[in-house]
C-alpha cells in the first residue's frame, strides 16, 4: 500500500497512490527543422544529458521558435478535456523537459500535491516509459500522452529491456526525448475522479509529517533505479 503526504497549504495531507496511468496519442506536427537542431544544441553542449538524465529545457527560447506550440497545448486540451478534465489544463503550470531514459524514480517528495500529464514530441527512439508497480508499458512517439500520479514508480527505458541500464543509452546513439509536461493539481475534483484519488487516508500521521514522502506499508522506502522496485532504506525489498 502506497500513501503519499503532500503539502496542503501550510499543513500536510495524505492520500492513496493511484495505480490509474491514462494514455494516448494526439495529433502534433513535426517540429521544426530550426527547433529540433536548437534543442540537440541545449541537450549535447549547453547541458550535456547524461545517460537517465531528467531535465528542464528553456520553453520561452522554444516558443520563439516554435510556430505549432499553440497547436500542441490544444491538442493535449482536447485530449484531455475527453478524459472528462475540463479546463484544468489550462490553469496548470507547464515546462519543456529532455530525457536521455529516466532511471526508476517517483516525484511525489517534490510533486506530492499532482498529477503529471507529459505530450512527448520526439520521434519514436525505440523507447519506452514503463510503470513497474503497475505493469503499464507505453511506446514513445511523437504525440504520446500520458495522465499519472507522480508517487507511482516510472522509469524510461529500452523496448527490449526489462530495466534501466546506463550502457543502453551511450552518449552516440540519438535517444534523446523531448517532452512537455504539466502539473495537474491532484486535488482538483476532475483530476482526483479520472485517477481514482481518495484523500485523508492516514490523518494521524499527517499531523506528525514534515516533509512530503511515500510511504510503502507505513514504512518509509526508495525505488531501486535500475528495477523500479520499491526497497527498504536498508537496501532490502520492501514491495
């Protein structure tokens, strides 16, 4: 059993770990040939991605040169407006990301209090974003789109592989994948519906918190990064 403790104003509340990972694939055109050599640029020299790299990309510079930006939020709020979310997309902060894989992680110390819905804009690397817990394993394409809770376990890793492994990704091969993602308020009632969110699970607990954390059975874990297994600060299997 999974329970993320989240900021809440000034205070902390629980809640349950969604299992639910909504996915599909909108239509978005091609980026440019001017702004895909702009971002190989930013991922190559200006921040050298490393193999299970995570991070955050300048959007405004983008947007300077990214004519079907407008396009691709649309898309997405389309899409999710069918889910049955409304407008939430639009009142939600976004960031351009890159990733070269993404080592097993979950962001609920961070991102406790949402839901991350991520439109991927590369082509298809032959990658592909696994949820271990879950069993979800979804193709990376340009166009994919994905609604899921940030304490759910989730890595990016090879089609073949079973794991993260550093050497799939040498620095040579062109994996790299760029993607928009916003932060869903995971209490908003639409975004708590679509992913089965039920709140206040562990208020005793909540009171003595701190920090935001998940908790695995009650006892305080980590995700292995190379399997996505949630382990015992120990080193020992904790799920």
């Amino acid at each position: 059993m999974l329970t993320s403790y989240f900021s809440n104003g000034d205070a902390i509340r629980s809640r349950c770990v969604s299992n639910i990972v909504l996915s599909g694939t909108v239509d978005v055109p091609v980026p440019s040939a001017r702004l895909l050599a702009d971002w190989q640029r930013e991922t190559s020299s200006r921040m050298v991605l490393e193999p299970g790299d995570v991070e955050v990309m300048p959007l405004a510079r983008a947007r300077a040169r990214w004519p079907d930006y407008t396009r691709c939020v649309q898309a997405m709020s389309d899409w999710t407006r069918s889910l049955g979310l409304a407008d939430v997309l639009a009142s939600s902060d976004v960031a351009l990301m890159a990733c070269r894989g993404a080592r097993y992680h979950h962001d609920a110390a961070q991102y406790g209090g949402a839901a991350f819905c991520n439109l991927f804009l590369s082509e298809d690397r032959g990658l592909d974003v696994h949820f271990p817990s879950t069993g979800h394993r979804i193709p990376l394409t340009r166009g994919t789109a994905l609604i899921f809770d940030t304490g759910q376990p989730h890595g990016v890793i090879q089609r073949h592989s079973s794991g993260f492994n550093t050497a799939d990704f040498a620095l040579d091969r062109d994996d790299v994948q760029i993607f928009l993602t916003w932060e869903l308020p995971i209490e908003h009632a639409d975004v708590a519906r679509a992913l089965k969110v039920v709140f206040d699970i562990d208020p005793s607990t909540s009171l003595q918190a701190h920090t935001e954390e998940v908790l695995v059975n009650g006892e305080r874990a980590i995700v292995c990064p190379d399997s996505g297994r949630w382990c015992q600060v120990d080193g020992s299997s904790a799920a």
